[in-house]
C-alpha cells in the first residue's frame, strides 16, 4: 500500500453498485474515452452466456457467481447522493450501463409487440422488468425529477450513449458518430442489442429441448447474470493519491496509450481551479479532431492518438521512441512551479491550435479557411488525398497548412505544393516505392518546415519555408526512378485499369477510387501550364470524354488518353457530338491542352480512324503523354512560388 493512501475495499456484487444509494459515477478528465472494440465486447458477452446454467431443480435458468475485478473510485462509498470519479474501471461499467440499456429496450420492444400474443401477466411482468432497469439501474432514484442523473456519465460521447440508451423506438437506429469513441458506443450497444433478438438469445442460452423457456425469461436470466459477477470496490478519499494509482496501474500491465498518460500529466499540473482551462482545451482539440456533426457522411475523424504523433513530430524537438517519455523529458508529470506549469500550458495552446489545421483539412469549417480563389482547387487536393489513401503525406500536408495559416505561404504556393505532393504520391504507388523511404522523409521535411514557420519575422520564415519547400522537392524527386517514355508505358500497362474514368454507374468499369486518381491528375496537369490564373473562383470544371462515353467494360473510352479537362459549360454543350463536331467548342476552352488536341488534328485523326485499333492505338498513344506529363511533372525539382 502507497504511504498516506487510504484504500478501502467493499465486496460488491454489480446489482449492488447501479442505483446504490442514489450515486452515480463520473468518468473524470484525465481518463481516456470509451475503446473497447469487437474483441472485448465479444468476451463481456461471453462471460454472462457462459455463467448461464440449467436448474434442473427448479426449471429454470439460474445465474452462477464469477470475479470482475477491482473497480477504483475516489469517493466515500458509504456516502449517499454522490458522485464517484472512476480512476480504473470506467470501461467496464460503460459496458455494462450500454448492456442494460440494450436489455431494457428487448423487454421493452417485447412488451409492446402485439404479434406475440402475451398474456397480460406476461405483459405486466415485462413492464415491471423494464422499468426496473430504467428506474433503479440507469438512473438514480430522486424525487425531484431534476435531480435523477444518469447512474453513468462520460466525457466523451455522453449524449450518444443517452441517445442510444433512452430514445424512444427506432430513433436510436439514427446515431451517428462523431469520434472514435462514439463510434465505439455505438458498436457496443447494437452487438448487444443484436445478440439480445429472440433467436438470437435462443441460440446463446439452451435448455432442455422438452422445457418452454419464454423470450421474456430468458431476457430476465441474462439480467440476473449480469448483476451477479463480484467486484471489489476500493473507494480513495485522497486526491492527491488517485494519480499515484493512475501511475501505477499502467505501471502494472493495464497499459493505457501514450495520449492517455499525456493528458493525465497535463491536468495533473494544470488544476482545475478556479477554471478549468486544461479541459475546455483538450475538449476544443477533440472537437477539431471530430465530424462537424453526425451526418457528414464519410467526412472522417482523425483519432487523438494519431494527431499528437503528428502533432509531436512536427513541433517538439525529442521525436524518438516513447510519445510519452518524450513528453516527460520534455515537460515533466507533475510541475508546480510557475515556469513549468507555463511552459505546459503553451504546449496545450499549441496542440489546440495545430488540431485546427485538421478541422480545416477535413472540412469542419467548409474549406472557408482557404482564398475562395483557390478554395475548390485546395478541397479537391485534400479530399483526394485522403480518398487515395495517401495517409503517409497528412504530417506534411498538416505543416503546410499551418504555413498557410499562420501567412507566411500564399494560397496559390499552398495549391501548387499540394498539387505537386499529390501528383508525386500518385506516381510514387505507380513505381511501388518502398513506404519506408518515404515516411523518414516527410517526417524530416514536416519538422524543418514547422521550424522554418517559426522565424523572428514573417519575412524571413516566408523565404525559409520556400527554400525549404524547394529543398524538399529535390529530395523527394531523388527517391523516384529514372524512367525513359518505354519504361512509363511499361509500367502504365501494368496498372492501366486504375486509370479509367466511366460516368456510369452501372458499368463495371466504374470505379470512384479511379474517378479521384484521373480527375486529380487532369486537374494538377492543367493548373501546371496556366502561367497566369484567370478562372473565376466559382468556375466549374468536368471531365469530357472525347469520344463518348459507353457503357461496355474496359472500353477504350474510359482510358485516360480519351478524357480532357474541360470547363463545364463546354462539356454540357459537347453532349455526344462526335470528336471533329467539338472542334468549334474546344477553341474556347482555358485549358491549352483544349488547343494543343485541335493542333495536332487528334480529335480529326479519331473520327476519321478505320477501325477499333486504330481508335486504341491514338487513345493509348495519348494516355502514355499523359502519364510521361505527370511522371515528369513529380520529377521536376523546383516549383516556381512567387
């Protein structure tokens, strides 16, 4: 036992803690949010199917003891009318609080289903059994109706668990996540609401083939087995030694992620008093990290574990091994003086403020971020970045933004870096460079570059950050292999399939993974030879498909070589014109690729082809140029920024 610790221990069953005394339990701040996945709720459910034996005494489905572990508190838990902050234990009795809610809703939903035809005893019994629940288990027992309180409370996706928990029918169906842990929540809560279905709950407990075991009863056995495990309370009324316990429990083999230790030593030095400053941050850090809301559809969330590797990598100066020995080193666990407790604080400012650069990258604030001149183009980079699963360049995708943001890199450079970083990825998985390679030189780029943003004015960490951009291309363009026109074809050839483009969606060929690598390189393609920007902010580009599009699997239609990047106006107006029929329309295109086609007669040379061959052989010919264009393009070793 720790000197000055003043454990004391209670042997509960878990029918004994929910509603006990009308407490409650808090999840406290520095605990890390709901993670428990597929693996573990698979194992809390086996363990009260499993503990589920036949009495054949009785006839009936009867509960069996087994252990839970400890569960550890700060609170007095011979108090009354309290709440318990939960220093170890907090994911088991989220677990068990969403498997009650599950099981109320099954007795609920059988309660009110008239097919089953129940008798009114069975009726009663069932009400009696669900408000049980809802009344004793999930929520405290006052008087007052203001005063219940949900028996558990988290920080992190309260009000989807209560959605999921108490919403009425089918409502709870429409949860959307917003986070890792709410998506957790929600997988917990319908895996214990699917295995609790008639048949499915017929198939987990069995009886004896001549016993009729109603649905209801088996709902009812599945309730008492889960309020029968033992656990053992210890309930701490020292503050001071929760956070020895919390050291000591990872120290222990109950191992929590490095974030999670992080944030523990940040509120550990930063108290909560008389604001709590460190948990509003942290909260706004898990916000930008977040959906905008539950239906952004597949908007992504990035977790807060990776942010801080990013986060750390690209701002700190220890940047090997352990995140959280990093962070010890740097900033210590526990600072009281004036100058570490700053020092700390300014870190936390920083993170706050480098977690904006992913709410922006994401699109929580729409893009607004962005010069509405450049703003589409930026979208289409990022998007297509993430789509494409280009996961390795979001460290130095995040710096350059930051750059951006913090006004020492112009929106059109922040375009052309992106373009440039984009097409290079595109190619990069065309010649099936090593990850590795690639990985320790974004790493090393995204800390010079932070460092370059950081000069003692804006002058001079604008001219940093373009030489350093320029030095970055050079190194990148090294790791590429030296390729002549036969060995772009060749390797074209091998991966021809990733570079269709149909507009039909019923076509087997359509593929919107393809969509976002053709459209990106047409675009990146067509930027690069504009010398002076002259198209409206609001101006709408398409892909045009010279000759039409059909709809027959690995047409040559769909081919690269077949595709232009046109403005959208003209592409509506082209419609199924046959190739020399667009010539007229095709002049008036921005695009100088528009005009280098009418130069060279290849819209002519198409339409006046013998046959299918000749057809593909233009198509093909046009397609090699293309990728040679974007291959050359990733190679070329400075980007002009002005």
């Amino acid at each position: 036992m720790m000197p000055g610790s003043d454990f004391t221990p209670h042997v509960e069953n878990i029918g004994n803690i929910f509603g006990r005394n009308d407490n409650w339990f808090e999840i406290p701040r520095y605990q890390r949010d709901y993670a428990w996945g597929n693996d573990n709720i698979k194992t809390f459910y086996k363990d009260i199917v499993s503990h589920i034996e036949w009495n054949k005494d009785e006839n009936q489905l009867k509960p069996s003891p087994y252990f839970l572990g400890t569960i550890l508190l700060h609170g007095k838990w011979d108090n009354s009318h309290e709440a318990f902050d939960v220093i170890d234990g907090q994911q088991r009795l989220t677990t068990m609080y969403l498997f009650l809610g599950a099981l109320m809703r099954r007795a609920d939903e059988q309660r009110k289903d008239k097919k089953n035809n129940q008798s009114p005893e069975e009726i009663k019994s069932l009400d009696i059994f669900s408000n049980r629940i809802l009344n004793q288990d999930l929520k405290t027992q006052e008087l007052v109706a203001s005063k219940v309180k949900n028996t558990v409370n988290i920080d992190t996706g309260n009000n989807v668990m209560e959605h999921l928990v108490f919403d009425e029918g089918d409502k709870w169906l429409e949860t959307r996540p917003c986070c890792d842990a709410e998506q957790h929540l929600i997988d917990a809560y319908r895996y214990f609401y699917d295995k609790l279905a008639p048949n499915a709950l017929s198939k987990s407990l069995d009886c004896p083939d001549d016993m009729t075991v109603t649905y209801a009863s088996r709902l009812m056995a599945m309730y008492e087995q889960v309020m029968y495990p033992t656990v053992i309370i210890i309930a701490v009324t020292s503050e001071h030694t929760i956070n020895e316990i919390f050291e000591a429990i990872n120290s222990k083999g109950r191992h929590l992620e490095d974030v999670d230790l992080i944030k523990n030593a940040i509120f550990n030095s930063i108290g909560p008093q008389p604001h709590d400053n460190a948990k509003e941050d942290w909260a706004e850090i898990k916000r930008n990290l977040s959906k905008k809301s539950s239906n952004d559809g597949d908007r992504p969330w990035l977790s807060i574990d990776k942010f801080f590797s990013v986060f750390w990598n690209a701002t700190q100066q220890k940047v090997s091994g352990n995140l959280y020995a990093n962070y010890l080193m740097e900033y210590g666990n526990e600072s009281s003086d004036k100058d570490s407790i700053d020092k700390i604080k300014k870190f936390l400012q920083l993170a706050k403020d480098y977690s904006k650069i992913f709410a922006d990258m994401n699109g929580l604030s729409n893009y607004l971020c962005f010069h509405k001149e450049y703003r589409e183009y930026i979208k289409a980079d990022l998007t297509a970045m993430r789509d494409l699963k280009f996961t390795q360049t979001t460290p130095l995708v995040s710096v350059l933004v930051w750059a951006y943001e913090n006004r020492v890199l112009s929106a059109r450079d922040l375009l052309k870096i992106l373009d440039y970083l984009l097409a290079y990825s595109i190619v990069c998985s065309l010649s099936k460079i090593h990850s590795n390679k690639l990985t320790m030189r974004y790493r090393k780029w995204t800390r010079k570059l932070f460092l370059s943003c950081n000069s003692s004015s804006k002058g001079v960490s604008t001219k940093k950050v373009r030489d350093a951009i320029n030095e970055m291309q050079v190194d990148l363009a090294s790791v590429l292999p030296s390729w002549n026109k036969e060995d772009v074809i060749r390797v074209f050839r091998e991966n021809e399939q990733e570079y269709s483009y149909t507009n039909k969606t019923d076509c087997d060929d359509y593929d919107r993974k393809n969509q976002t690598r053709v459209r990106s390189i047409l675009r990146i393609l067509y930027i690069n030879n504009v010398d002076k920007w002259d198209a409206p902010s609001n101006f709408k580009w398409n892909v045009e498909h010279i000759l039409p599009d059909k709809n027959i699997s690995w047409s040559e239609t769909h081919q690269i070589g077949n595709l232009l990047w046109l403005e959208k106006q003209i592409n509506t107006e082209c419609k199924n014109d046959n190739p020399e029929d667009k010539t007229i329309r095709y002049k008036d295109s921005r695009n100088p690729e528009a005009n280098k086609l009418l130069g060279n007669n290849f819209l002519q040379r198409v339409d006046n082809a013998k046959n299918d061959s000749e057809i593909k052989r233009l198509i093909d010919d046009r397609s090699y140029e293309i990728i040679l264009d974007l291959y050359q393009f990733a190679r070329n070793k400075k980007t002009n920024m002005k």
